[in-house]
C-alpha cells in the first residue's frame, strides 16, 4: 500500500467523518466538544455553533450523568470501554435511542488527549422489537386463551408450542412433550405414518391436510382415543420450516350424533312394542285366561303343575313386554318437588315386604334434598336397583343408600356389599337386552338410565377396588 502524506490521511478523514450518516463527537478529556460533524447536526438538531465547548453532558438525561462521569473517568486512564445502547436528548428535549463507541484518542506523546463518541440512532429499530414484543404477547395472548389446542411443530415434526387447551385435551404438561415428536399425541397407525406424510410435504409439496382440515384420532396421555378436527398451517418465514396445528375436540358433537342415532332407533323400537302390545299382549292375556279355564277342570296332580307352569311363562312373557314398552316408550316425567329421602325409604320399605328379600336391610342416610321429579318414576328406578344389590348380596345383608347435596346437585349412592362387577361387564350394563341374571329381560338398567336422562340427570356405576357395586345418581336439585 504507498505511502500517503499526513495532511492527505488527515483531508480523508475529514471527509469521512463529515459523511457519516452517524453523529461523531469529539472532546477534550473534561467533555467539552471541539468537533461536531453533520450526522451529529442531524441526530441531535443543534449546529456546531452552538456545541463548540459546551459539556457532552447537555446531550445526556439527568439519571445517565452519574454513569457518564464514570465512563470518562475510566476513559482518561486508559481502560477500553465497551459500545452501549443508552438514551440521549435531542435539542427539542425528545429521547434518542442510541448505539454509542466511546474511544480514547491519543496525543503526541501516547497519553489520551481526547475523547471519540460515535453515536447511531437506533430508536426506529427499539420501536420495531417493541412493536414485535408487542405483537409476540398479543400472539401469546390468543394462543393462551384459546379454546382449542394449538400445536406447532418444526419440520422434523418436533413440538415447540403446546398451550393450556392442548394440555387439557391430551393430557400432558407443556414441559413433558416439547422437544418430543407430535406422533406421541396419535394412535396407531397414523402414528407410524405421520413422520413420512411430513418429509413427503416437504420433498414434494403435495398437501393431504394442510390449508384443508379433516377430521382424525387423537390419543390422550392415558391411552383413549377421541375425535378431532385437525387445521394444519405451514408457517411461512426464513429458515426452518415450521407447522401449526389447530385441534377441536369432536368428542361432545360425536356423543350428539350417537344420542341422536339412540334416540332414532329408540323411536322405531317403540313404534315395534306399540305393535306388540296390540298384537301380542292383549292375545297372551285371553290365552292365559283360557289356560286357567282348563286348569280348573284338570284333576290335581302332574297335569295341574304343568298348567302352573304354563302361567307362569306366560306372566313372564307378559312382564317382558310390559318392561319393553316401558323402555321404548317411557312416560313423560310429571314434575313436582320430591323429597328424595323420604320416596328412597318409602321404595325400600316396598323391598322389605317381599319375603325373598326379608333378611335384606336397606339403611338410608344423609341430607333431605327435594328435586323436581315424577315420584312415580324415580320410585321404578330405586325399587330396580335395590332389587339388584339384593340378589348381589344373595338376599341377606345391608344396602346403603346415601344421598348428599353438592352445587345445586343432589347425588344419590347405593352401595351393596355383594361380589361386585366385573370391568368386562361394566361398561355393557346399560346395553338393552343384556343381562347376567337367568331370568332377567336385560332392561332394567337402560330403563332406569332413559328415566333419570329424562330427569337432566346422569347415573353410573362402578365397583370399588374392595368389592361391592355403587350406583350414582345426580339430578338437579329443586329451585
């Protein structure tokens, strides 16, 4: 590189300084300034006149002096000090974000003669990151809030984003599935499938859901699987790709359309028992009457049992329609306030005057609660299900009956002591027709469950780890 002469190097730099888009101050070692270039003018509104020896200080706010005279103490001594994002004051008294180098400049002799401030205004850039943090909280905000999961992923199917309705629908805390891939949330197969859809998206582009939405399976962290309609977003933007997925639980709406399909097919089965009970029950009732005649005239004996058991099928064939009936078409609940303590011991003392079950004691404990019911019905329901734990405990022992009131909620428990139910088992009791029981119709139960739903009520059943069957009844409690 030649040599240039000092008064070039000297004219080069001057023009440089004077070019500068940023402002470049220089001062004596107390602060005073002796050059102020045209980036300094512009930055900060005051011409070089009016500058020229005053203190650096008129450019620094009232709560940055303290800091300012440390910074040129360590300055005059020699110390490096680092480039700072700080506040300054224009000549109109308005703030500047800046970005500001502050140098020693060395004399003649190698001491500092001077110092070297070289500011640049950074307030549009601190008003775009604040206009990002802004938007980042308001983004954060909706996710937080929102009612559906919201998931994103990185391209290689990785979690990033997980928010609360996320965690409530599978399960999961944010913390137990970042990092991890989001074929945890899926059942098989699509598990096994998701990884190669992804890389396919991104080898070839073609989209089976993304900017469509469909509905899938989700799988919760305890293993149930549930219905979900799944948006998926690819989120544009520099470097690696990323996806965002939208998920609305379709579990309420797929319990609709069931109720709905039950309650179809629960019509037909009642225009089918309307049917039988002309066709048939009002027939069987002559041919019972007709096998009585005989009866009579039949000497005692073999052919007198056999009449007796003839009439005793037909009874039975007789209470099954009557049950169906019941079933399919079950009374429409005629409300008045009933206190439900009072009918519960009233059904029990009906159970006590059946001699099969006179060893079977009923004790009923708890809060009286009145609900708005049809006392008639409700005392099928109790009168049903006491008869069931008193052949669970084999016609000798004590059902317990509890009853409580919670939230505008009265909750009824029957507990027996009896062997309990087994898991299999429990999930089918409120399936028409089925029944363990040798000579039961299989439609106490549902029947019991249409008249309680019928009520706005829920009833369930389960059986304890100690053994035993509980049955829980809710209905609203009278206003």
């Amino acid at each position: 590189m030649p040599f240039i002469p000092n008064d070039q190097a000297a004219r080069i730099l001057a023009s440089i300084v004077e070019s500068s888009d940023d402002a470049i101050i220089g001062t004596d070692l107390d602060g005073r300034i002796l050059t102020w270039n045209d980036g300094a003018t512009r930055l900060y509104g005051y011409p070089p006149a009016d500058v020229q020896g005053a203190s650096i200080g008129l450019l620094i706010p009232p709560e940055g002096l303290g800091e300012h005279a440390r910074v040129l103490e360590q300055l005059r001594t020699g110390s490096r000090v680092a480039p700072r994002e700080t506040t300054h004051v224009a000549r109109d008294g308005s703030g500047l974000e800046v970005s500001v180098s502050i140098s020693a400049i060395a004399g003649a002799s190698g001491h500092v003669a001077g110092l070297s401030f070289i500011a640049r205004d950074i307030s549009a850039r601190k008003r775009g990151e604040a206009a990002l943090r802004v938007s980042d909280q308001l983004w954060r905000s909706v996710v937080e809030s929102a009612v559906d999961g919201i998931v994103v992923i990185d391209a290689r199917g990785r979690i990033e984003s997980f928010n609360p309705a996320a965690q409530r629908l599978f399960g999961y805390a944010e913390g137990d599935v970042i990092g991890e891939n989001v074929s945890i949330l899926m059942p098989a197969p699509y598990r096994q499938e998701h990884d190669g859809y992804l890389s396919r998206y991104l080898r070839e582009g073609q989209a089976r859901i993304i900017g469509i939405g469909r509905e899938v399976q989700g799988q919760r962290r305890d293993g149930t699987v549930f219905p979900l309609h799944l948006s998926v977003g690819d989120i544009p933007g520099e470097g690696e790709r990323k996806f965002t997925g939208i998920l609305h639980d379709l579990s309420g709406r797929v319990r609709m359309e069931q109720l709905a399909r039950e309650q179809a097919a629960m019509a037909r089965v009642g225009e089918m028992a309307a049917v039988i009970a002309h066709e048939v029950k009002n027939p069987l009732a002559g041919v019972r009457g007709a096998i009585q005649v005989i009866g009579t005239r039949l000497p005692s004996g073999k052919d007198a049992a056999v009449v007796t058991e003839i009439i005793a099928r037909i009874d039975a064939l007789s209470r099954l329609m009557e049950d169906l009936l019941l079933f399919a078409r079950p009374p429409q609940p005629k409300t008045a306030p009933v206190e439900i303590k009072a009918l519960v011991g009233a059904t029990a003392g009906l159970l006590s005057g059946d001699p099969a079950f006179r060893d079977v004691h009923v004790e009923v404990e708890g809060v009286a609660v009145q609900v708005d019911a049809d006392a008639g019905l409700l005392k099928i329901v109790f009168l049903n299900l006491l008869i069931n734990a008193a052949h669970a405990v084999q016609g000798s022992g004590t059902i317990r009956v509890s009853i409580a009131a919670h939230d505008n909620v009265c909750g009824i428990v029957l507990a027996d002591s009896g062997p309990g139910i087994p898991s299999e088992i429990l999930d089918k009791l409120f399936t028409p027709f089925f029944t363990t029981k040798a000579r039961g119709t299989g439609l106490g139960l549902p029947t019991a469950k249409r008249i309680i739903e019928a009520h706005s009520g829920t009833i369930g059943i389960d059986s304890p780890p100690g053994g035993g069957t509980r049955v829980t009844i809710q209905l609203p409690i009278a206003r």
